[in-house]
C-alpha cells in the first residue's frame, strides 16, 4: 500500500507467477489485482505461461498501469529444443499468440528475447525470426539477453538436450562453459542483434542486456546495457 504511481513492481522475477503449480492457485491474478487495486504503481509481466491470457480481463481494465512480456527463447521452427529445454513453459507458438492477443486488446507489450540459446536462436535468421514474431506484437521496448554463463542453467540445458538426442545442440551449450567462446558467443549476440535491429528500424526499442563492463569487447554497442559499467 506504499508503492505510488512512481513506482514499477516486476512479476515475475524469481518464479513465474503463471507457471502449472501457481496457475492451479490463480496465484498470479491473485497478486495482480492484490497490487493493482491497493496502490497506484504501475506493473510489468514477463512470463513463460500462455495462461496469462486468462487475465486479460483484470489487465485490461488498469491498461495504462500494466505492460506484458511474454519470453521468446527461440524461433517457431526450433519450439521443440525450447521444449526440452523448458519442459513447463507454454511452446514457443502459444507465447506468441498470447503476446498478439495482448497487441488486439490494446494492452501495453514489451518483448523479451531472452535468454537467445546457443545454437537455438543465434543465427541471423534465427533472430530475425524471433524479432519479427515479436515487433507483430507493437511493443514499446525489446530487450534481449545471452544465456548466463552463472549458475547450473548451461550445463542443465546441455544435459537435457543430450538425454533427448540432441548431441550437436548439447555441444553448443558445453562450448560456452569456456569464457573465451562465451565471451564470443556474446559479442555474436550483440551484432547480430544490433544488425537485425538497424535493418528493422527499430534499434531506438532494442535494449541488449549484458553481464560485463564491456571491456574486450569488438561490438557495436549501441543498445547494450553493460550492466557492471
């Protein structure tokens, strides 16, 4: 009840708040309406779950205080390794569908290529597919992100892949456990990124976010965010 119209809270962060188990609780909507009808601060979605749909009704009557972000982690033609890799997420289809639905209702979007998964999504056309899929939706901002060498997050895609079959895409993610080749699949990322930003006319919408200073580096950074500088 503290927060006020200068404040923006972020759903979801740590957990999606439209994930299987929380969408058998309405626990998304729950917190939706909870903040939305309390206070005046604005809010962001960013979810895997096509069922935020369901919620479009609440969403849409505090349309000017909500934006929506559906996570693109790859192009439709690869939905099924974002699959394997995202066994509880909605496909890769159905996120897109609900992020248009959101453009049809007039609700405000936002598009969130991210994390783009090595050998899944970085290619040029592959990119190009993601973003075009995702300027469709009328989005105010873009932001785009390299899988975080942090964590277990590479070795357990690269596990899962292998134990589907998927040896050569595996080897793209073991490949950048190495912080030279991540370092080098980042500064892939960003001009690839930046080039199919600058041939859409949209690179003022795209922000690249990277977990680094920057320095070493052989990019154009113009929509990069470093975000230790």
């Amino acid at each position: 009840m503290k927060l006020d119209s200068n404040d923006v809270v972020m759903m979801s962060t740590l957990t999606d708040c439209w994930a299987p188990e929380a969408r058998g609780r309405d626990l998304g909507r729950h917190l939706l309406s909870t903040i939305l009808s309390k206070s005046t601060c604005s809010v962001r979605i960013l979810t895997k779950s096509a069922s935020i749909a369901y919620d479009y009704d609440l969403i849409s009557k505090y349309r000017n205080r909500v934006m929506v972000g559906l996570s693109i982690t790859a192009p439709v033609h690869n939905e099924h390794l974002a699959k394997i890799i995202e066994p509880n997420a909605s496909s890769i289809t159905e996120r897109l569908q609900a992020l248009h639905l959101a453009r049809d209702m007039g609700i405000r979007t936002y598009g969130m290529i991210c994390p783009v998964l090595p050998g899944i999504g970085t290619s040029q056309s592959d990119y190009e597919s993601m973003l075009d899929s995702v300027l469709a939706a009328k989005p105010e901002t873009i932001w785009t992100e390299p899988l975080n060498a942090r964590g277990p997050g590479i070795v357990n895609c690269a596990k899962a892949l292998q134990q589907k079959g998927y040896g050569l895409h595996a080897h793209e993610f073991d490949m950048i456990r190495s912080s030279h080749f991540h370092q080098l699949y980042v500064e892939d990322l960003i001009n690839t990124a930046t080039n199919a930003a600058i041939s859409r006319g949209c690179l003022d919408h795209l922000k690249i976010l990277v977990y680094s200073d920057g320095d070493g580096y052989n990019v154009n950074d113009a929509a990069v965010i470093w975000l230790k500088r």
